[in-house]
C-alpha cells in the first residue's frame, strides 16, 4: 500500500541507502533552504551539511528556527526555496514516511514514551515483530529488549526487566531508551531535541553518553539545543543558529567553550559574530 503520494513498501525501502555507496559521502545536506510562515522567515538561505559517524551541534535562542528545521528534515514541512540532499540524493517532495524510510529518527524532549507500558512495548511500538499471519512475537520482543538494556542500555540490575514500565526509569534513562530504539531500527541520523531538558547533572551525563554512543556505533546525529554546555562535550562541530540564518560554524577542537560561549553571546546581541583573538591548537 503507498503512501499520499503513492510510494509503495518497495520504493521506500530502496531509499535506504545500499552498501556499495562510498562512506564519505555525506549523510545530509542542506543546500540555501529557506521557510516562510505567513511571511515571516523562520528559515533564510540555510546551508549545512552532516557527515558520517558525526555528531553535529545546533544551538540557538528561542525563535532561532530550530523547529522548523527539525521538522523539514523530518518532513513535516516542505522547503519554500533550497534543496535536502540523502546520501548525496537530492530529494524533492519529502514526506515523514519518506524520512523514516531513510533512516531519520527523531528523540524529541518530551521522550514520545508510553509511560504506563512495558519496556518492550516501547522498544516495538509501531513496529512490532510478528510470527506468519500477523501474530504477535511476544517472546521475541521481550528476547531482543533484554539483550538491548544488557549491551547498549548498560543496565545490570535484577529489578529492571523488559516487563517494567518506562514509570520505573529516570530521566536520562528514558532518553537512552529513545535512542537505543531509534540505533535497533537501523536509523542513519538521529536528530535529538533538547534531550537534556529537565534532567538533573547526573541524568543529564547518562544522556550525554548515549549520544556519545552513536558516534561509536557509527551512526549520525543533530544535537539541537539552547544550551551550548550540554552540547560541546559531544559535538565534532556546532552550528550557530540566529533568527532562521545560520550565524556561524565552528568545529569544538579548535575553540574552547568559553571562546565558543563568547561567540554566542555576541550573536544574540548583534546577529552576528567575531572571530576569537585566541583559539586553541
């Protein structure tokens, strides 16, 4: 069955990217994108790219267009103007089913978790295992979620069972539990969405981890944040975002957080940056 624009289970699973394609090719690019509400810019002539195996920071205030962008990569929106680039494939018409058939996955603040279920209906949620005929694998899914909380969720305590319900979980630990899902089902780029918000020094650390943990696994992310402490320590590079236009690039090995705080703080002031007299070796 196709989607609203008539895509069949076929054609969206050739959009995966194949084995023979070469690995230094880039997993996203924005080519002068730009988004309009009601005549407003959120977006005006945004370029970035993402490379493979890549950790990349966006940061940005409030109304910097952040959400936007999260939802033209996740096809929820459509470009007014620019082109989005997959693994060197330009794509026109992006839809959500499209983008997950790419392998974009998205870990949004609020954790899109059902709190009251099981951590294996979670893990499973939309995309169940079934035997022949549609039944579902219970004891599959239970199998598979024990092995995950084991060796990617680093959980060891008898207590915690794929039976217990994401209540039972804390804060970073419900984030890990997101992105662990989204590395299961293959996803390539995983755009996290202020995953740190609300959670304490501790719990901020644990999620902090597991992005680190997509890097190793050799997957892509977009790390969208406020907070430019919480994104240094993982970001290969950080993009700057200021009202819909990107302010600046910097890659975190040859600028220091403060060098980098500085730069913000003179982007929010201004719209604009300079460059650092100092910057590390």
């Amino acid at each position: 069955m196709g989607d609203d624009n008539g895509e069949t289970a076929g054609e969206l699973e050739a959009l995966r990217p194949s084995a023979a394609e070469p690995g230094d090719v880039d997993v996203l690019e924005l080519r002068h994108v730009s988004k309009s509400f009601s005549g407003v810019h959120a977006l005006h002539d945004v370029s970035l790219r993402l490379a493979p195996a890549e950790v990349l920071g966006l940061v940005g205030d409030n109304g910097a267009g952040k959400s936007t962008l999260i939802k033209l990569l996740t096809g929820y929106h459509r470009p007014d103007e620019g082109s989005i680039f997959f693994r060197g494939k330009k794509l026109n018409n992006l839809t959500v089913r499209r983008a997950r058939a790419l392998g974009v996955e998205t870990v949004y603040q609020e954790r899109a978790l059902a709190e009251q279920q099981a951590l294996w209906r979670n893990i499973f949620m939309g995309r169940p295992l079934t035997h022949f005929g549609g039944v579902l694998d219970v004891r599959e899914m239970r199998r598979v979620t024990s092995r995950l909380m084991r060796e990617s969720m680093g959980f060891t305590s008898a207590i915690l069972t794929p039976d217990t319900s994401v209540t039972g979980l804390s804060g970073g630990e419900r984030q890990g539990l997101a992105i662990v899902r989204a590395l299961h089902f293959e996803a390539d780029l995983i755009i996290l969405d202020e995953p740190t918000m609300g959670l304490s020094l501790s719990e901020t650390e644990k999620c902090l981890d597991f992005v680190r943990r997509i890097r190793s696994a050799g997957k892509s992310a977009i790390f969208i944040d406020h907070n430019i402490f919480h994104i240094y320590s993982v970001a290969d590079r950080i993009v700057i975002l200021d009202r819909g236009s990107i302010a600046g690039e910097f890659e975190t090995s040859r600028y220091t957080l403060d060098e980098l705080t500085a730069i913000m703080r003179d982007v929010a002031a201004t719209g604009r940056f300079a460059e650092p007299k100092r910057r590390t070796s």
